[in-house]
C-alpha cells in the first residue's frame, strides 16, 4: 500500500494519489505516516530529475500533486489547538530558494501542537526576518533550504541576527532536504533536521525546558 502511494506519485497519477490520500486519511491512518509516503515520491522525483529522466515540468507537476495531497492531510494533522500559545516561531525559505512544501508542513505541524506560526513565505531577505524578530520576539527561528546554494542565505541571515543583537532571544532551527550536521555548524543553528516531527519534538523540548 505505502508503495503504491509513492509510486503513483512518482508517475503524476494525481488523481489516484488524492483518492488514497483522502481514503486513508478518512480510515484513521496516521496523516505523519500518508506525508512521509509522498515526501519518498518527491524524493524519487528530484533523482530522476538529477539523472535527466524528468525535467522542471516534472518537478513544478510534483509539486502540485503533493500541494493537493498536504490540503487533504493538513484538518488531520492540525487536530489540537489550545488556548495559549506554546510558544512562537518564525519560519522562511530564504533569498534564492522557493521551495516551500517542507517549511508549510513544518508550519501545519507546528500550529497543531499550538504555536503560534509566522510563515515569512519563499526568497526571504535578512532584513524581513530581522524585522518580524523584532516585532515578535519568537522562541525559534526556523530556515527551511532545498538548494544548497541556499546554505550562504542561511548563515548570512543569522549574521545579521546576531549583528542586531537579536540572535540570543532565540533557538535557530535549519532543515530541508538538503541540511545536514555540517550545515548546522556552517550556520551555527542549535538545531537541524530533515524531519518535521522531529522538529516539532524539539520545540516541545525546549519549551518543557529540557534543552534551554
Ligand atoms: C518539488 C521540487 C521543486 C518545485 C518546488 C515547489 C514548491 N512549492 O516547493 C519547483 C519546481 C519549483 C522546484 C524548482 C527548482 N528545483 Co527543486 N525540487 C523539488 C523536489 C522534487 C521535491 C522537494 C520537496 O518539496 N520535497 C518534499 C518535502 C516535504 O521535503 P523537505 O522539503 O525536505 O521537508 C521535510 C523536512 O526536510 C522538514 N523541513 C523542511 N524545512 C524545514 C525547516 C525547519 C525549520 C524544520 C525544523 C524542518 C524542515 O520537514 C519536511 C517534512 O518532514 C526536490 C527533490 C528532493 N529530493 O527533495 C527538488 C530539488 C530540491 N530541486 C532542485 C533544483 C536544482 C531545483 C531548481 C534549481 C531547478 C531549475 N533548474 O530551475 C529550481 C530551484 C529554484 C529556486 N531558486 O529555488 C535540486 C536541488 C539540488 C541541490 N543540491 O541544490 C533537488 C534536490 C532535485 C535534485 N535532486 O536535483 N523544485
């Protein structure tokens, strides 16, 4: 079953990507489990793109299906939503990289857990983070990359963080595909990953005061 999911997405069977998505979304299988199926279909995608099989229509057309695929999953993934605020982050896909399905379910996720999210969007520039820092005064600051020519974005950004003097307010989380340990040393972030549970656990964490 998993692997048809992800195969009919690998072959833009759109139509029948949404049908099983919506289907076991309905029996009660978990959303995270249906995600992670998609996300190994995108990530067959982007090789077959690498190797020359498929081309930018392919990748735009993957999107879409995964784009449809999140709108079914997002009312099961955002189930609780308490009151007062867990905390605050400010999440963005930074100057020169407009992939943004990762950082949106990493913002679905987040908000489910009851944070409150600022989503600063795609081919964000420095001086938009360090404003919405400012304004906010976020517990986290999440970059989400794709492209590795992002990585410089990144650690330009969290300069310029700390130049303003803001860069001690916060815990700065990197992730995407492309993120490795290494990145998050380039950056000096607390934090990487390329798994959105894992991301939401450790805001959990550190909000409980486990990590602080
Ligand atoms: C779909 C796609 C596109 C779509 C994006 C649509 C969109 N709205 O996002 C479009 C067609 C626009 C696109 C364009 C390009 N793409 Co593209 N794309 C992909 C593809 C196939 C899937 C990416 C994706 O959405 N994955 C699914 C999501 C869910 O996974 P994810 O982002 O990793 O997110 C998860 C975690 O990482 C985590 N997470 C993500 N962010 C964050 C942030 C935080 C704070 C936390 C805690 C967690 C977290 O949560 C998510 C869920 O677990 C990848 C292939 C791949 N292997 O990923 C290539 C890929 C990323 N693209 C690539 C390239 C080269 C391009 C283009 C340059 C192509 C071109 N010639 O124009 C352009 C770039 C334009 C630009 N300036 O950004 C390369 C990058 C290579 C590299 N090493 O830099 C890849 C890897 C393909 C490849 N193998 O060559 N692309």
């Amino acid at each position: 079953m998993a692997e048809e999911l992800t195969a009919a997405l690998v072959d833009f069977r759109k139509e029948e990507v949404i049908e099983a998505v919506k289907s076991r979304a309905e029996r009660g299988e978990s959303p995270v489990q249906i995600l992670a199926e998609c996300r190994r279909g995108m990530t067959i995608v982007g090789e077959r793109f690498q190797t020359g099989e498929y081309f930018l229509a392919e990748l735009m057309l993957s999107g879409e299906i995964f784009k449809g695929a999140m709108a079914i999953l997002e009312p099961y993934l955002a189930k609780t939503n308490p009151s007062k605020p867990l905390g605050k982050v400010v999440l963005a896909t930074l100057k020169g990289d407009i992939h943004d399905l990762g950082k949106d379910i990493v913002a679905i996720m987040l908000k489910a857990q009851g944070f409150e999210v600022y989503n600063l969007g795609v081919d964000v520039s420095p001086n938009i983070v360090i404003d919405k820092v400012k304004e906010t005064t976020p517990d986290f600051v999440g970059f989400s990359a794709l492209i590795t020519t992002a990585f410089d974005s990144m650690k330009q950004t969290a300069i310029m963080l700390q130049e303003a003097g803001l860069r001690e307010q916060f815990k700065l989380m990197v992730g995407g595909g492309v993120t490795t340990p290494a990145v998050k040393e380039y950056v000096g972030a607390d934090f990487q990953t390329t798994d959105a549970t894992e991301g939401v656990a450790y805001c959990i964490e550190v909000m409980k005061g486990d990590q602080r």
